[in-house]
C-alpha cells in the first residue's frame, strides 16, 4: 500500500490560493520548470515527483510505481507494413504452379498485419519484447473514506503522465488498411483466375509499401519535439481534483498519474493487476483537456466504440445541472485513450475532455482546467451522495 502521507501544516494555506492560481502554477511547471515527459526520461520522473508531493500535501497517500512500458504504436504501424511487403513479395518470386501456395501464404501475412493493424497494442507489446522494454512510472494517490466501515467503492481519477495516447496518423493508418484490401482482391484473382498481369498491380502496391516504410523509418530516426505542454492540462486537472475533494465519506478516491500513456496501457495493466480494483470501481478517464468546453464521453473509439457507463453519465448530467460554472457537453470521442482497457474488461468508465473552439497544440486554458475540475469533484460528490456503489454496466460494454 502506499505510504503515509507528508504533514503539512499549510495546507489551509494552500487551499486559500484561488484554483486558477494553484493550475496556473502547475502549468508552469510542467511546460517550463522540468524537461519533456517523455516516456522513462528524466523529465517524466521529475514530474511524477512533482505530482506525488502535491498529492502529499492534500492528505493524500502516494507512492511512486515503476513498470515495463511498451513500444510506440508507430513501431507497430511499421511491423504491419514489413509484414505487408513480404506479403507483397511472395507471388511476385513464386512462379506460376506456385501461385496457390503463395496466396495461402500471403493471406495468412495480411492476416497478421491486418490483426496488428486493429490492436495496435499487441504489435507494442510484442516489439517491446523483442527490442527490450523501457521502464516508465506511475503516481498512484489514495484518500480513504471517512466512514468507520469499509467503503462501499472506490472510485479512480487517471490522467496520462506523458501525454496524451499518440497513435499514427489517421490518414497513415487508413492508407495501410487500403493497401490491405486492393492485397486480399489482387490474391484471390491470382489464385482463382491466375492471371499473371495482377503481377504488375502487386509490384506498385510493393512499391508503395516501400515508400510508406522508408517514410516511417524517417520519422522514427528524426527526433522531433514534442511541446513540453502536450498533457499538462489533464496533470493540472488531477491536481485540482486532488485539492478541491476533501475526504468522501462512504467512497475511497484513487488518484493516478499514468506513465507510457504515448505507447499503450501497460501503466494501466500494472495497476489494475497490483491493487484491488473489482468491476464496482469507477473509472473516471482525463484525456485531452485543453481549451473550450468540458465534454463528458457518451461512447469512444475508432473501429469498434464503447459506452460509457450509464450510471456515471448521469452523475456528470447532474454534477453539471447542480454547478453553474461547468457548463458541459456530452460528446461522443472518435479516438482510443486510456480508457479503452477497462472499458474493454468490464469496468465503470466515463472520459472527460475538452471541446476547443480550434483544434490547434495552444496551451490549455485555465478555465477550462477549473470547469473539468467542478465537474469531476462533483461527480465524485453525486456517486458518495448517491450510496456509493457503481454497478458494472453490461450493456456498455
């Protein structure tokens, strides 16, 4: 479990400071005081320090965990295209008696490229395996329940450490998927019709993965920056959550910064497997928070979308109803974040984003880190005042 809270005789002086002033501070520390927090580098322990000792500061218990990250989906993105290229190659080496073989063959390539393109995780992980795991940390934070007897749930605030999940561009990926379909249609009328002038489409599509792969090799050598900011107003947004909720009385509130957010969910794997999470726990997700309007996730995902739990959804329409200042949206999310495990096992799970007025890489605004704040902290409130207990939603699953 983690360990005893720092005393801090300030903290009434602490919460006196105005939220604005206390986000406007950890904005500045994360975009300018520390290095990029990028996945298991220095600038992502300094934050997790950070963030510990102001967890510490509001009575909360933190500890510092580390685990074994995955590699970046755009690894994976590349994987798929290796293994497409073979594909390609395989009836253009193979003489003509041969084509049969060569298409079963190739089918069970494009197979696996195309499985690697639908989980991007599991092509993470298994890179990782193969060119070593970098080790990442997670800050996990925990405020027991002021009731005598046990809590009746335990509810989860997570926000990514790193950044937001990064996968590869949308327009790569959908070039990837279509070199996999014109594959598929160009295999079945060799083996079906044998017709060897395909040779000539199965040479451009080679030629085309080709370039793709040069191009991914090029963006993997090229080490371009990321802004020290990206993910700072989800960190602000769990730090003022952290500050504004004092202890619940039936419900134990879990606070947690996820390492590796940018290469998959091995941060959320490891906590899910070392704490005493059971499907009654509520997962409240932080992802993307930037400027604009608070928006609570109705459904999320890309190929296949999931439902936020019914229940939370209501907490959200009523913690809005109830606090004139937050003034939020509900939205549906096209996009995988951190969520996307629970929700997959099972859990109680809403995301709560931003809606920017322009879709740019600005700095998160203040306001719109308080609203995401009020929204939360009285989510929070509604489920301790509503009995405690978050039903696993079956059928938003």
């Amino acid at each position: 479990m983690p360990s005893a809270p720092l005393p801090d005789p300030d903290r009434a002086v602490l919460l006196r400071r105005p939220l604005a002033e206390r986000i406007l501070e950890t904005l500045h520390y994360l975009a300018e005081e520390i290095e990029p927090r990028r996945v298991g580098s220095l600038g992502e322990a300094q934050a997790a320090g950070y963030i510990a000792g102001r967890l510490r500061r509001v009575e909360q218990q933190a500890v510092v965990r580390s685990f074994h990250s995955n590699a970046p989906p755009s690894l994976a993105l590349l994987l798929v295209l290796l293994a497409t290229a073979l594909a390609f190659a395989i009836p253009l080496l193979l003489a003509p008696p041969y084509v049969p073989f060569a298409g079963a063959t190739s089918a069970v390539l494009a197979a696996l490229a195309a499985g690697l393109f639908v989980d991007e995780q599991a092509g993470s992980a298994i890179l990782a395996q193969v060119l070593g795991r970098p080790v990442s940390q997670s800050v996990v934070g925990v405020r027991g329940a002021t009731a005598t007897t046990a809590p009746r749930t335990r509810a989860i605030v997570v926000a990514p450490l790193d950044g937001p999940p990064r996968s590869p561009t949308r327009g790569l990926s959908r070039t990837v998927l279509g070199l996999l379909v014109l594959q598929t249609l160009a295999y079945a009328w060799l083996v079906l019709a044998q017709r060897w002038p395909w040779h000539a489409l199965l040479s451009v599509l080679l030629g085309t993965t080709g370039c793709l792969i040069l191009l991914m090799v090029h963006q993997q050598t090229a080490r371009v920056p990321q802004p020290a900011v990206l993910g700072a107003g989800e960190l602000a947004t769990l730090i003022g959550v952290a500050e504004e909720l004092s202890a619940l009385e039936h419900t134990e509130v879990w606070t947690v910064a996820a390492g590796a957010a940018a290469t998959g969910d091995a941060s959320l794997r490891h906590l899910l497997r070392h704490y005493p999470f059971d499907h009654t726990t509520a997962i409240i997700n932080l992802d993307r928070i930037t400027g604009g309007s608070p928006v609570y996730a109705t459904r999320e995902g890309v190929l296949r979308e999931r439902r936020a739990n019914r229940q939370l959804l209501s907490l959200a329409s009523a913690a809005d109803a109830h606090d004139m200042r937050i003034n939020a949206e509900p939205r549906p999310l096209r996009r995988r974040t951190l969520a996307h495990l629970p929700l997959r096992r099972g859990f109680a799970v809403i995301t709560v984003t931003s809606h920017p007025d322009i879709h740019t890489l600005a700095s998160p605004e203040v306001d719109t880190i308080a609203r995401c704040v009020y929204l939360v902290v009285g989510m929070l409130r509604e489920l301790d005042a509503g009995g405690g207990v978050v039903p696993t939603d079956v059928r938003g699953i």
